[in-house]
C-alpha cells in the first residue's frame, strides 16, 4: 500500500499505524437496533464457530425446514415438544420482533434475542452476507474500559455467565433454548477466546488520567446488570441489558470521534508550530474532560452529524500525514494507542516538517476534501453510517405494524411528534430509566438525590439540568415508575430509589 493508493481511495486504504490504534473507531459502525447489539454479542462471546455472514442464510434454512414438516406432516424432531405448525407460530409471532417500515414486504426470521441459540439464525445487521460484527464493538468496548487485561476477562466471563441459559433462569427461558436447539442445527455455546491483539487497552497512566471515558462507565454498569438478573424474568433482564449496550455502544463511538478530531488538532498545531508538546500536555489535550455530547430534551442528530464530520476529517488528516512520512521515508515507528505515542508523533512531525512539506501533504490533503466533500458532510459512506447507527441503536424503533410502536421501551432517543420528519430528542423509556437508576444506585444502601442520575447521564455525555427533572418527562417516567420519593430536604424536591433494593447494597469497589 502507497500513499498514491491513498489518494485514490482514502476510505479503504487507511495506514496500518491508524487501523491498529486503540483509538480507531473499530469495527465502522453501521445500522444496528438494540436487538442486533445482544444478538451479535451471543455470537462473539459464546460461538466462535459462527459468523454474522452466515445467520440470514440460517435463517432462511430453518424457515425451510419447519415448512417441509408442515407440508409433510412429519413428527416434531427429537428433543422437540412442538408440532411444526405450533413451532412456526412461535417463532412468526409471539416471538416475532417488529419490522421497520421498509422491511414490512421482506420475509426473514426476525426473532427478540431472548438466548443465546436464536442468535444463529436472527439478528444479523443485514439480510445478506456482509453483516459488520456489532458484537465485535461490544467487546472492544469491555477492554477498553478497563485497567487491564486481567480485569477485562473476568468482567467478559461473568457476562458469558449471565448469558448463559442455567438453572437459575426461568422455565420459559430454559424451554426456549432446549426447544430451539432440537430445530435448529446444533452448535456448542462455550467462551470464545479472545485473541489480545483484537481487544486493545490503554495505558494505565492514560487510564487512571481519563475523567471522562464511556467504555470504563460501561463496564461498571455491566456489573451492575449482571447482578440483578436474580431479580427478574429472562425477557425482563435481557430489555434491562439491551438499554445499556445501546446507550454505551452510541455514546462509545461518538467519544471516539471526539478524540479523533484532537488528535488531528494536535497533529496539525505540531505541524504548523515549533513549540513542544508534551505528554501530559497531549493527554489533556486528546481527551475530553467532560463533553456534552447530548442534551436531554434536545435535538440529538445535528450535533452527532458534526461529530461525525468532524472524524472524518481528523481521519483523512491523520492518514495523510502518516503516509507521507513513509513516503518520503521516514515513517513513524511508534503507536496511535496513547498519548504517549500521539506525543512521540507530534515529535516526529516537527522534526520532519521539511519532508512533510517537500512531499505536499497540505496540498494533497486539500485536494482530498475537496474530493470527499459529500462524503465529509455525511452524505455518503462512513460517516452517513455512523449516523445511521447512532439513530437506530439510540432511537425508538420506527416499526411497519403501527400497533406495536410501543415494542421498544428501552430507547434514548424519540420523535417529537408523529410525523416522520418530526426531530429526534433526547427522552429515555421507561426501561432505560429503570436500568440507569440501577446502576446509578449500585453499590450504595438507600436513597440518593437526584444529582446522582444527572452525574451518571453526564458519563454517558448527556447533559441533564437537575433543576429540571422534576417538571420534565424524566420526571415523570421516575414517579410513574416508584423510583423516586419527594422530599423537601432534597435537591430538586427528589430522592432516588433503588429499583431492585436486594441486588443494590453490592461491594463499593465494583
């Protein structure tokens, strides 16, 4: 790979240093709902041997076979308890998960991830072979989150646990998976090894420094769901479950794009100037101390469409840059993982300022932006994916059936009012609402004000005026759902309470 190649197709071909950083927006995001996340988790944490490629087709397949049992009135096969007719209702109908409008024509199995074995033939980002890997995302995100390898496998452990279909689940739960897999094709449910070089960490000096990182506040809410899986039925536990990986997932990326776009900030000051940076000076610098990425009550897609241009950007920039350094051969020798290495790049930019400017890289990246402007302005390509993503994993899902748009509880975001051009805000269901007030309360005995959820929302990058909460709709999903108890003595007249007090009082240090 060249840098000719490079300015040929600047989306494709992307510099090795640039692809393998921890900071990478890896896996690119596309469509996803909040029932694909947990459906490509199943396949990335518990079957190796399956791939999101395969799933429409085994889906297709399955669809068959239980129609050739129809047609021929054959027996249940073994294992099963159900007839095929019983069976193809079951799946078709109280299992069914609601279809977009423009799928409404389309026929595919599309079924809730309530185990782990319908994940091999449901839930696939798209219906046909080229299905990124959302599950892959997740896992990043669990590493990324914490202080060390070590830590990440055991957290990645416990949540293949919960996953797991055992004794402790309920009845419908333990039937759904047996009767499954005697239809299905079998495949063995076991941990997948994780391979170090796909799940990067950060430094822990970077780590420790961080005040904002969404991945690491993910991770402590992920113990905090994990724990209260005793307290509810499998379907309940899987919606709690599914609100938190999509609010993280979303926020994840646009934080990525955030440290995308100063990173190239730093780069390019490097470029221009001659004064020093240091380390410590670039992780203040990379990293955002406490972003509103988000604000409740507000429009939601303009300001992730900036961030989203602003990435890509920062993404032809950086790979401009380290092209050309290997172009004029001195390419750089160290890493994108850290600020460590973003440093020791802006060093190398400095010291090799002359080369930089006797290969036209300005030139070449002006050029380039001229050339990629629709795809700059999330028109086209990644970034009008990125948005396509943050929509459908955040957002109420839009279904084709007008009686079931109350299917999706968990959501983040919803339309202001019913006509499809009509804005998306940011209002949480009633489900996100439970699951936020318990991980915002875990680990804690007894009430807390107010102030706590709006501090937890901020770690997400969702700004929240506490003074507000009790007149706005947060407001009022809290009291419809008996999570908060009004009292004087609190700030905004609001105690929070915990919505499973036997799985609150856990140790601080999770």
């Amino acid at each position: 790979m060249t840098f000719t190649n490079f300015k040929q197709a600047p989306w494709k071909t992307s510099h090795p240093k640039y692809r393998q950083s921890a900071l990478s927006v890896s896996p690119a995001p596309e469509y996803a709902s909040s029932e694909v996340l947990v459906a490509s988790l199943y396949r990335t944490i518990g079957y190796d041997s399956a791939t999101e490629g395969r799933v429409p087709q085994a889906g297709r397949d399955l669809d068959r076979k239980i129609q050739r049992f129809r047609d021929k009135r054959l027996p249940a096969p073994d294992g099963a308890t159900l007839k095929a007719d019983t069976w193809h209702t079951v799946l078709h109908g109280v299992l069914e998960s609601p279809k977009l409008p423009n799928q409404s024509s389309k026929r595919f199995l599309q079924i809730t991830p309530l185990v782990p074995e319908v994940a091999l033939f449901s839930g696939s980002a798209r219906l046909s072979s080229n299905s990124w890997p959302a599950g892959s995302l997740l896992r990043r995100m669990v590493w990324l989150g914490s202080k060390n390898d070590s830590s990440a496998r055991e957290l990645w452990r416990e949540l293949f646990n919960a996953l797991s279909v055992g004794e402790d689940d309920d009845v419908f739960a333990r039937w759904l998976e047996q009767e499954t897999q005697a239809w299905n094709d079998p495949a063995t449910w076991e941990l997948a090894p994780v391979p170090s070089s796909e799940v990067p960490t950060l430094p822990r000096e970077d780590f420790d420094n961080i005040s904002f990182l969404p991945s690491r506040r993910f991770t402590k809410d992920l113990h905090a769901v994990i724990h209260a899986k005793g307290a509810m039925t499998r379907r309940q536990w899987t919606s709690l479950l599914e609100s938190i990986l999509r609010l993280a997932a979303a926020t994840h990326v646009i934080w990525l794009c955030d440290v995308q776009a100063r990173i190239w900030r730093c780069l390019s000051e490097a470029y221009e100037g001659d004064k020093p940076i240091s380390e410590t000076d670039v992780r203040a610098r990379i990293f955002p101390a406490s972003p509103h990425y988000m604000t409740y009550g507000g429009k939601a897609l303009p300001g992730l469409r900036d961030r989203a241009s602003s990435y890509l950007a920062a993404r032809l920039g950086i790979n401009t840059l380290l092209w050309s350094l290997e172009h004029a051969g001195i390419a750089f020798e160290g890493d994108l993982c850290s600020s460590k290495g973003i440093s020791a790049l802006c060093h190398h930019i400095q010291s090799n300022k002359e080369a930089l400017t006797k290969a036209g890289s300005m030139e070449s990246l002006v050029e380039m932006r001229e050339q990629e402007a629709r795809a700059l302005n999330c028109r086209k390509g990644i970034g009008s994916n990125l948005l396509e993503f943050a929509r459908h994993a955040l957002g109420q899902r839009q279904t084709a059936i007008h009686l079931l748009r109350g299917y999706d509880q968990g959501y983040v975001l919803k339309k202001k009012g019913s006509s499809p051009s009509s804005p998306w805000i940011v209002s949480l269901g009633p489900v996100s609402v439970l699951a936020l007030v318990h991980c915002a309360l875990f680990g804690m005995v007894g009430p807390r004000s107010i102030h706590r959820l709006a501090e937890h929302l901020g770690e997400y990058g969702i700004a929240v005026d506490r003074h507000d909460v009790a007149r706005n709709d947060l407001g009022q999903q809290l009291r419809m759902l008996g999570l908060v108890l009004d009292s004087p003595d609190a700030e905004s007249g609001m105690l929070l309470l915990p919505p499973f007090p036997a799985t609150q009082a856990k140790s601080e240090s999770i």
